[in-house]
C-alpha cells in the first residue's frame, strides 16, 4: 500500500540513521497492520523513517519493535549488522548503504513506486524520489521484512533486512 505522507521531507541523510530495538512506540504519520498467523505486524512510517513492532499471538506487549530512524540520541548508528535473542525468536538485522547515478537512484525509486509491497511505503511530498518502505512476509516459521529509505538530494538508497525465526 502506497501512501502520501503528510509533511514535507527533512533534509537528512542515510548517514543519520540510527537503529533501535529499546526505543517505544512513536506517532505514525502512516500505519498498517497485517495479520500474519501467528503473528501480527504493526508498520509504522515516521516523519524521521520507520517502525516495525511485531506480536506474537494474544501475547501483552511486543515481541520485537525495530526502529530505524534519524532519531540523533535515542537510537545508535545504523550497524551492519546486529541479532538479538527475544525470548525463544532470534532477531537478526542487517543494513547497507549504497550511493547510485542520479539515473540509476531514480530507477530505482520507480521500481519501488510500481511494486504492489505487502506492507506499506510513503511518498515524502516536496522531493521527488524521497520514498520510505516496508515489506513484510512469512518465512521459514518466523517472519522476515525488508526497508527502503531513500535520499534523493545524494541518491543513496539505505536497505534494511531483518528477521525472526524460532531459536
């Protein structure tokens, strides 16, 4: 599901990502829930980037909330990569950041824009190209999801992967 988001794009860059697995739940400018039994996936996108909090069946709170976000003092710097036991679930996540032509950046963004996500994606109004997107499926008993958060103004595209899977 493609959206519009309702403010203007800050001008940041992929280089102020910062992830977090502790920080609470943030107010979503656009949100969705996908019901993927056992689990359930709350997507959250941020004006800073995006959230994730997943559910485990009728369980009280969260199993996993990711956040990758410019959030500078509540989140670390984006690392590469990073895993953590969650009571029975291994958490794995890993990033990269590459930096493309101004063609191929804006190919790219395009084949995002055209893609039918099972998830949820946003258009920051204001910059052509400046897209944040969350894809979420079942996988091997767990679950897996891929983001995109894209900078127009430097053609970098940061890629996220994270997954749960039964330890």
């Amino acid at each position: 599901m493609f959206v519009d988001l309702p403010v203007g794009y800050c001008d940041t860059g992929a280089a102020e990502l910062g992830w977090s697995m502790d920080l609470g739940p943030q107010r979503p400018l656009a949100a969705r829930r996908l019901d993927l039994r056992p689990f359930r996936a709350d997507l959250h996108l941020l004006g800073a980037s995006h959230q994730l909090v997943v559910w485990l069946g009728g369980s009280a709170g969260p199993l996993c909330l990711e956040t990758v976000a410019c959030l500078p003092g509540r989140t670390v710097p984006l690392p590469r990569a990073a895993g953590r036991d969650l009571g029975g679930w291994r958490y794995t996540f890993a990033s990269v950041v590459r930096s493309h032509s101004r063609q191929e950046f804006y190919r790219r963004v395009a084949r995002l824009e055209s893609r039918s996500v099972f998830g949820l994606a946003g258009r920051y109004p204001g910059l052509p190209g400046a897209v944040t997107a969350i894809a979420v499926l079942p996988w091997h008993s767990g679950l897996r999801w891929t983001t995109w958060h894209t900078y127009p103004q430097n053609q970098q595209i940061a890629t996220t992967l994270s997954s749960l899977r039964p330890v």
